[in-house]
C-alpha cells in the first residue's frame, strides 16, 4: 500500500498495565508494516503516555486507535471516562515523580494535540489524540 494511501487500526485493550506495552509493540508494527518507520519512536512514546494515562486514569475499558491521511499520523487513547484530561503541568511545575509528565511530553512531541468526548459501543467518554507530520 502506497504511503499516501490513508488507513486506520483500532485497539481494543482492557483496564490493565499490560495494555500499555501491547499497544506499543502494536503500534510499531503498524507503522512498520506501512513503511513509516521514521515515525516509530516518538509515536510509541506519544501512544505510551496516551494509553497509559486512558488506564491509569480510568476504570473501564479503553481502545488505541491510529491513523493516516494526508501525510498526518494521529494516535488517539480513548477512554470511558467523559471528565475532561488534567491539563500538562508547566514543565517548571513537574516533580521528580511519574505523575504529571505525560500530556506535557505529548504537547513537545506532537506537532498538534487535543482531547473530545467520543462515545464508543455505547460507552461515553473521550478521545485524547495526537498527530505527527510525515516531514
């Protein structure tokens, strides 16, 4: 498939730790497959803040859901929770903690990113995505 064809993958993954690592190694396999290997490493790390904060943060299920058009990666984390994310902690304000990085990394990564509440299979929620430039 030719790299400006566009193409989308969902991930359904449950409430679990685990979860993170599948959706990554998930992630770089799609991106591989696609001959987009030069995104690999910052869409995994974009994909593990995301994934990880839908289940940290939440208690039900949760899904990754990637795709391409235009030229433009997105990675989206949605959850079955509507509350809005926490907004990213001014990088001066991060402790020396895990908690509080992600969203901030996801904002200096990313070219673009944002949040929406989303339903999905009948569950309310949101969708916290974001996108990466081929260039």
């Amino acid at each position: 498939m030719p790299e400006n064809e566009p193409w989308e993958y969902c991930l359904s993954i449950p409430n679990d730790l685990r979860a993170v690592t599948v959706s990554r190694r998930t992630l770089r396999l799609i991106l591989t497959m696609h001959g987009l290997i030069r995104l690999v490493d910052v869409a995994e790390l974009l994909a593990t803040e995301l994934v990880s904060n839908a289940v940290r943060h939440t208690k039900g299920p949760a899904a990754l859901r990637v795709r391409w058009s235009a030229g433009v990666l997105r990675i989206g984390a949605w959850d079955a929770d509507p509350a809005p994310p926490e907004p990213p902690v001014p990088s001066g304000q991060v402790a020396d903690g895990e908690d509080g990085r992600g969203l901030v990394l996801v904002r200096a990564c990313a070219d673009l990113w944002g949040w929406q509440p989303l339903a999905r299979n009948g569950n309310r929620g949101k969708v916290v995505w974001c996108e990466l430039g081929a260039a």
